[in-house]
C-alpha cells in the first residue's frame, strides 16, 4: 500500500472530491485528518474511514482563519502521527456576472480558495521544513486556473492564484524535502456541481466543452491526486496535472 501509516491531511474533505481522496487515502494506509467547514461531514467521512477499516479523525476547520488552520495542522498531525501530504480541497465559488459581483463574494471566495490554500500550506511546510522531514502537498485548482469563464471572475481569479501559489512554493521549498502540486479537474459531479446537473442545457454544454464528452467523478480526480501525493511523483513539483477530460486541450470548430 501507497500510504502505510502515513499521516494526511484533507481540507474541505467532508464532501465531494476532498471526501473521496480521504476515503481512498485510508483504503491505501494512511491516517486521515479530515477538515472541514461543516465537522458534521467531516465526522461522516471519518465514520465511513473507519467503517471500512481505516483509520481517522475529524476536525472542525475555517481554511481563512490563520489561528484555526496552525492548531488544525498541529493538532490533526498529532491525530495522526504525522505530517507526510496535505490535499487542500476546501472551495467555494459564486455564480454571477462580474457587473454585479459584490466585493464581498469576492472578498469570500478569494479567501476560502486563495489565502485558503496559502495559510494550510504553509503552515503544513513551517513544521516538516523544521523537522527537517519530507511532505507532498496537492492544491485543487481547476480548469479555470488556466481558463476563464464567464460569472466566474472571483473563482477563476482564486484558481489562477492556486496555480501561482504552487509554483512559487515549489521553487521555494522543493530543495527542503516538500513536493508542492496541484491537479485542475474539468467539471466533477459533486454537491459544488450538483445543480448544473438538473438542467439539460448545462448538461449538454458540459458535454460539449470536453473533449472526452462528459464530465468526471470524484474518484477520478482522487486518482491523480493521490498519485501526486505518492513516491511515483517523486519528481514532480510545481507541476499542475489537468484532470479535465480534454476541456484544455483545446476547442471544437464544428
Ligand atoms: N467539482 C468540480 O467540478 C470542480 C472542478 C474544478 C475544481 N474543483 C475544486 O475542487 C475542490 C473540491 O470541490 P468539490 O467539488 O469537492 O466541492 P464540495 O462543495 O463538494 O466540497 C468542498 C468542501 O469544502 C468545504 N469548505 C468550504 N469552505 C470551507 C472553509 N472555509 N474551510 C474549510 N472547508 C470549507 C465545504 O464544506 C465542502 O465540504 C474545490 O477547491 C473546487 O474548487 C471542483
């Protein structure tokens, strides 16, 4: 197994793709603190983890707030006896034109996906840099972090942030023993997604702007993850892996 009693780390993981990358982690070995906004779903998660025979832990987690996301880290790599990969999955995104988008929802999805990611990272790097140990951190980024689409400037905004902040960390830190990557998945169905699914219009769209002609489930995006997550990346940092079903491949003339 991949992750033998490794320690991980899962933001946002009590849904959708953080969910499935924490359950298939555990399937794998590893100990899984499971952060989230909602703790209600994050204990389900971790209820599910053991169910299955693994093994977790739950936390109640604001990815914007600086104080709970040093004593998550703290306290989730104590919970789990250690701190080897840390998924930054917690995200939001609104769904409105940029003539009407309040500084407000954007102030919110720009923290959440944004300063999010950069508060979990680094506090997550601060202690295996002073361990001298070895990490691998794995952002979500999106199609939109390489991409723009319309009534969607704050996320696509954030997600090209992620994509920066993976890099720079990578050029940074990839000589003190952390992997920093992220994956950019196409449209995923999970509870983010989920009313686009309830209107034939958007689902045909959806079909139309990937290659492959549909969109992904979560345990796709689980896969590439934790294969970033794993020692077969073990020499790949900075790197974001489209997970898009060919949305970023390029575009259909007829
Ligand atoms: N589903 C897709 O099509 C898709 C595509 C590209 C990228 N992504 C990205 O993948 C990630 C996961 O998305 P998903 O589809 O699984 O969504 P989801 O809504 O199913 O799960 C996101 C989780 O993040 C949590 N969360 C929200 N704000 C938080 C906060 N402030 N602190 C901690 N947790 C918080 C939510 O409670 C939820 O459990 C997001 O970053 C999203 O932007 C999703």
């Amino acid at each position: 197994m991949r992750f033998s009693d490794k320690g991980f780390l899962v933001t946002g993981g009590g849904s959708g793709i953080g969910r499935e990358v924490a359950l298939h982690a555990a399937r794998e070995g590893a100990h899984v603190a499971v952060g989230d906004v909602d703790q209600q779903m994050a204990e389900r998660t971790v209820e599910d983890i053991v169910a299955d025979g693994g093994q977790g832990a739950a936390f109640g987690l604001d990815v914007t707030d600086p104080a709970a996301v040093d004593g998550f880290v703290e306290a989730a790599g104590a919970a789990v006896g250690g701190l080897d990969v840390l998924v930054n999955s917690a995200g939001i995104r609104e769904i409105q034109s940029v003539l009407e988008l309040s500084f407000e929802e954007w102030s919110r999805v720009m923290a959440v996906n944004a300063s999010g990611v950069f508060l979990c990272s680094q506090a997550f790097a601060k202690r295996v840099v002073a361990a001298g140990g070895e990490g691998a951190i794995v952002n979500l980024a999106s199609t939109l972090g390489v991409d723009g689409s319309p009534r969607r400037t704050a996320y696509a905004a954030s997600k090209h942030a992620v994509v920066g902040i993976t890099k720079a960390m990578a050029m940074e830190l990839s000589d003190q023993g952390l992997r920093i990557n992220a994956v950019g998945p196409g449209v995923t169905r999970t509870p983010l997604t989920e009313r686009y699914f309830q209107d034939a219009d958007t689902v045909e769209n959806i079909k139309a702007i990937h290659a492959m002609s549909r969109w992904g489930e979560p345990a796709e995006i689980a896969k590439a993850i934790l294969f970033l997550a794993s020692d077969e990346a073990s020499f790949i940092t900075g790197t974001t892996l489209m997970v898009d079903g060919g949305w970023t491949a390029g575009k259909r003339v007829s």
